[in-house]
C-alpha cells in the first residue's frame, strides 16, 4: 500500500529537489579544492555527482609527491560553500 505524504512533507520535499538542481548546476563536473576533514591536509578532486537526497561526492586524488591514497568524499547540502572552493576561480 502506498504511504500518503502530508502537505508538509511535500513541500520539504518540492524544496529539496530544487536545492539539489542548483547544487547540481553550480558544483557538478567542477574541479575543487578542499582541506580534508579527517587528516586536515588540502585535496584536489572533482564533483561526481550530487545525490537526490542533498549529499556531494566529491572524488579526489594524489596531490604530486604526497604519499596520500585517492579516495571519495561526501558533503552534506548546504556545507559546500564552508569546505569546497573551485578550482581557478580564487
């Protein structure tokens, strides 16, 4: 059976959707800049995708001569202005 969503939730809902499309318009494919939050040091990496329920994924690799594995990081809606900086526009 079908779960009725109430107003509220519908419009919360309505309100995400399109904070994902503008996140998807200014972040997805852009390269960034980021200081990683587990090990503090500054990471380069690109926006793969931006999920349906609010999450940046920003894969990363090796900055030259640092011994630093690749890896993938995740940004919550609305924190990605704080943590990433485009790549080229400073």
């Amino acid at each position: 059976m079908a779960r009725k969503l109430s107003k509220k939730q519908l419009e919360q809902a309505a309100v995400l959707h399109v904070k994902v499309q503008r996140a998807r318009s200014i972040w997805l494919g852009r390269c960034v800049k980021f200081v990683h939050l587990l090990d503090d040091k500054v990471k380069l990496g690109c926006v793969t995708e931006v999920t349906d329920d609010g999450t940046i994924v920003v894969d990363y690799q090796l900055i030259p001569g640092t011994d630093d594995a690749p890896g993938t990081m995740y940004v919550p809606l609305g924190c990605e202005v704080g943590v990433l900086m485009v790549v080229g526009e400073e």
